[in-house]
C-alpha cells in the first residue's frame, strides 16, 4: 500500500508538471533559457569562486563576456544569414524547376530511371520541394506561435540574461535547500540519482553544444569556400540541427546536394566537391566528434532522443526543444534505477521473505 501512494503521489506531480508546462509554455521561454544558460556557465562559476572570487563577481564576469561574445558574433553573421535566407526563399521556385528539368531530360536517362519522373504518389520534385518548404514554414511557425506567443525578443533578450545571473548567483544556495528536503531514509538514494542525472545531462549537452560548434562552422567555411551558394546559411543551420541526432547530418546533406545540383549541373566535380566535404563532415562527427565529446553519457538509444525531441518540441514549442533532452535522461535514470530495484526484488526472483 506505501508503494502505490508513493507511485501516485509520483504519477499526480508528473501529470501537474506536465499539465503546467503547457499552460504556460507561451511564456517559459526567456525563463528556460535562463535556467539552461546558468546551467552551462555554473562550471566556470565555481571555478572562478575556488580562486577566491565571489559568487555575484564570478556571474558578472561570465555573463559579461558571455554577451559581449554573443553581440559580435550577432553583428557579424545576422546580416549575412538575413540576406541568404531571404535569397534562398526566392531562389527555392527556381531550383525546383532546375531539379524537375534535371530529371526529366532525355538525355539523362538513368537519372531518370533512378529517381524517376514521380516520386511519391505522383508528385514531381517541384511539388514535393514546395511541400517540404510549406511543411518546414508551419514548423517554424508553430515553434515561433508556441513559445513566443505572449513575449517580445526584446523581452527575451532582457529577462535571459536576468534569470541565468540570478541562477548562477544563487546555484549552490538553491542546491542545499532542496538538499535539505529530501526526506532522510531516501536521501543517498536521491542524491545518487540526482549527480548521475546531472553527469548524464552536463556530458550530453556540453559535448553536443561543442559538436554542433564545430560541425556548423566546419560546413559553413567548406561549403562557402567549395563556392556553394548560400554555403554559409545551410552550414549554420544544419550545425544548429545537429543537436538532434542525425537530422543535422541529413539536411546538411540533402540542402547541399540539392542546391550543388540546381547551381553546377552539368559539373560534376563541383557537384563531388561539395558532396565529399558533407560527407567528410558526417564521418568526422560520427567517428571522433560525438564518441570524444558525447559518448555514450545520455544512456539513451538515439531513436528515442529524436522522438523526445520531436515529441516534447510539437507539444510545447521551443521550450519543448531545450527540456526534451533533460527530461528523457532524467526519465532514463530513473528507469534504469526502476529496472535495477525490481531485478533485485522478491517479484523477480520469486524468493519471499519468510
């Protein structure tokens, strides 16, 4: 009977958690962001105050830099990727057209026998570019409607930085009052199941942010200097998207294609170029970025963390996108503690004690 109140108690206080988090997912956002930037930053915090600085200087100093990093690099490439997108959405009619007069040409008839005139349910490539980019508008819209519907960017920009100084200031002193708690009995066990949430969590996120760095600015330089257009724009994005699990790699490599193909067709090297530096870009990733930097830290298959993402990012909108992560390792912890304590009881085993 006390294991079923404490599996309802559990179960009521996820479904209100749940059930607050989409009320209010319109006007999280600044505050998640926030939480999340506190929480990458408190590291160097920490080591800053063990040299003997306080805690409010530390803070000061890391989001001091923090921003001062984030204005230039903003002032550099916004006008940039503001110019290629808005170049690439007017020039999206016209490589369709290209790729559909590709296919159809007669005298590539083995493009046309590989792909085809139809491709799906009897849509031309034209057609199923054009329901790619209304498909890829209503996400980005959706996203934009969900977590900013009741906010400003200017708001945004103000109430950010305000909560992750805040969070940073006050990270440890949070830390013991909820500490202080946990009810006696269950505190070790807690505790342990909190710093292998936390490991979890700090690997997967610190070590992705670093490969979608990397990634993104890997792409960008090579596929601008391969003198693809709109290089600089596909690489940002696809280094940005690559904090999901292979879809980064994949709209790098069909964006890329798609644009080489519609840009140099007939030239084929140009064309092997810019595929070599995607693909050269994936094995990089797959072999020494992500098992250096990420690892195995999450504990949880890739297929379920893009569905969490995906999951947590149709339901709740960006704020979605930034707790799916946290909340599906959390959520393989405590599964994996679950597992463990039930293989170690008397309903496995069969032993009753006597």
């Amino acid at each position: 009977m006390r294991f079923e109140r404490h599996v309802a108690f559990w179960i009521a206080v996820l479904l209100v958690f749940a059930g607050l988090l989409w009320l209010l997912s319109a006007i999280l956002l600044p505050f998640v962001l926030g939480m999340a930037l506190a929480y990458l930053l408190d590291p160097l915090a920490e080591r800053l105050t063990r040299r003997g600085l306080s805690r409010l200087i530390a803070a000061l100093i890391i989001l001091g830099a923090f921003a001062l990093a984030f204005i230039a690099l903003f002032l550099l490439i916004a006008p940039i990727l503001a110019s290629q997108l808005s170049g690439f959405i007017d020039n999206v009619p016209g490589y369709a057209l290209r790729l559909q007069s590709l296919v159809s040409d007669p005298s590539h008839p083995w493009l046309k026998r590989m792909v085809g005139d139809n491709l799906i349910g009897g849509k031309s490539v034209g057609d199923l570019m054009n329901q790619a980019m209304g498909y890829l508008t209503g996400l980005f819209a959706s996203l934009w409607s969900k977590g900013q519907a009741l906010i400003s960017l200017f708001s945004l920009l103000i109430i950010t930085p305000v909560v992750a100084f805040y969070m940073i200031c006050d990270w440890s002193r949070m830390v013991e009052s909820v500490d202080r708690l946990i009810p006696l009995p269950q505190r070790e066990t807690v505790r342990s199941l909190v710093r292998e949430i936390d490991a979890a969590i700090s690997a997967y996120v610190r070590g992705q942010s670093g490969v979608c760095l990397i990634l993104g600015s890997y792409y960008a330089v090579g596929l601008t200097l391969a003198g693809l257009s709109f290089g600089l724009l596909i690489g940002v994005v696809s280094g940005i998207i690559s904090f999901i699990p292979y879809v980064g790699s994949l709209t790098a490599l069909v964006l890329s294609l798609g644009v080489a193909a519609a840009q140099f067709f007939p030239d084929w090297s140009r064309i092997l170029i810019v595929a070599g530096i995607v693909l050269f870009g994936q094995l990089f990733e797959g072999n020494v970025l992500s098992p250096k930097l990420v690892g195995k830290s999450i504990g949880l298959h890739p297929v379920w963390l893009m569905f969490a993402l995906f999951a947590f990012g149709y339901l709740f909108g960006f704020v979605g996108l930034l707790l799916a992560v946290p909340l599906a390792a959390a959520t393989g912890v405590l599964m994996r503690f679950a597992l463990r304590r039930y293989l170690a009881s008397p309903l496995y085993s069969g032993n009753r004690a006597s």
